[in-house]
C-alpha cells in the first residue's frame, strides 16, 4: 500500500528539520583558538514557513567540558539537540548527544555516544540498524550541531573550513566557502556579516557570520532549491 499523504509530508518534515543540522555547519586542530565562554543565543525560527523560536545555549558540564544545546519549535515542529563535548588541548571533541525530534505530532530520540578510549562512535534509540554504527572516529571529528561553533571560530582564524561530520550512523565530509560580505539585519540593527555556503547533494546550507558573535547570526536552509528552515539571531547574551 503506497504510503499516505500525511506519512510521506511527515517523513520529508523530519528529514528537512535535521537537515538543518546534519548539513550546516570540524574539524578543529590543537592550533590556538578563541576562548570557549557560555552564551545564550535567541533565535527567530521559520521552518517550511511558518514561524517559530529557536535558542542556543553553552553551558559548562565540568572541568573542560560544556554542554551545547538548540531547540526550535514551531507549530509544526518541536526540535531539541544537546551535545556534550569536551575542550582537549584546544580540540573539541563530542562526548554524547541526544537528538529528539517532533513533526506533525510523531516523535523520534536518538543518542549518540563518542567513546574516544576506543574510538568509535554508536547511536542508540530511533535508529536504523546500518546507522548504530560502530563508526571509526578520527582526530578532529564533530558532530553535526557542534560545526555550527566551528565555523565561526575557524572563520575567525583564518583557516578552512573543510570539515568531518560523524553523525546519525554516517560520516559525510563538508566544505564552506566564503561568499562575500553582506549587511543583516539583527534585532533591528544592521550588522555587517561574512556570508559561508555549503552544497550537498541538493542541500545548502548558507551561514551569516558576525565578527564577535558565537554563533551564526543567521541559517538558512534550503531543500532542492526551496527555503526550509531559517534562523535569525534575535539577541545574544
């Protein structure tokens, strides 16, 4: 029996909603970086349309270790991701993340653990069994909501941003390349940000980058040529 409307309109909603952080935004080298320091990121959230909230948050979780969290929810859509991750000699490397994601009222958990003494990397809950993995890890490995920190802190110093994304069963390489200056509008104010694109398959991810900023001002998502989510940064602190 081919599958429903409904069934179909759902699975492309949960596939467009990660998207957003399996192809957005590694790996990071022992070279000196800015300082790690905790942040609260408000964020106006347009997912297929319609209008959200979205928040970022750093948080410390010990002795070298922080906790990285975003949610965004919206009538259609209720998303939280959290990533432990640890600050090695300048190297971040992800502990543990917990990816939890609602659409059109169904839900789906999935867990990730980075175990570094033996260097692979499972997943646990919601998930395929060709995606619980083990996958291999190597130097410098991320998941895929931390390249969202990475890339504005190798934008700032000046290195490539080639990255290596261990996420959801996969590894998946990225590259984000400098599209120019552009001026953005943030909370009202315009703000002049360096525009970073990257293109999989019939993905892109385009990322707006203000110098002093922790996180990207702006997301934007498109899917086969369409907008699908959108992030505007509304305040910082």
């Amino acid at each position: 029996m081919a599958p429903s409307k409904t069934t179909t309109t759902t699975r492309t909603s949960r596939a467009r909603l990660h998207g957003l952080f399996a192809a957005a935004l590694l790996a990071v080298t022992s070279a000196p970086a800015l300082a790690i320091k905790p942040f609260t990121a408000d964020y106006q959230a347009s997912y297929m349309g319609v209008v959200g909230n979205g928040r970022m948050t750093l948080v410390a979780d010990g002795a070298n270790r922080w906790k990285y969290s975003l949610t965004v929810t919206a009538p259609l859509a209720d998303l939280r991701q959290t990533t432990v991750f640890e600050d090695k000699g300048g190297q971040w490397r992800p502990l543990s993340g917990v990816d939890t994601a609602k659409v059109l009222a169904k839900g789906k958990t999935k867990n990730a653990t980075y175990d570094w003494g033996r260097g692979v990397a499972t997943w646990t809950g919601d998930v395929k069994p060709d995606r619980a993995g083990p996958i291999k890890l190597q130097s410098g490995d991320l998941d895929a909501l931390l390249i969202n920190l990475a890339i504005v802190r190798d934008l700032a110093a000046g290195k490539p941003m080639s990255y290596r994304m261990v996420e959801d069963g996969k590894v998946r390489d990225l590259t984000y390349t400098v599209a120019g200056k552009e001026q953005i509008t943030v909370a009202g104010k315009p703000q002049q940000a360096t525009k970073v694109v990257s293109t999989h398959g019939d993905k892109q991810t385009i990322a707006w980058i203000v110098d002093g900023m922790p996180v990207p001002a702006r997301i934007l998502q498109r899917d086969k040529g369409q907008d699908a989510i959108d992030l505007l940064v509304q305040a910082v602190r």
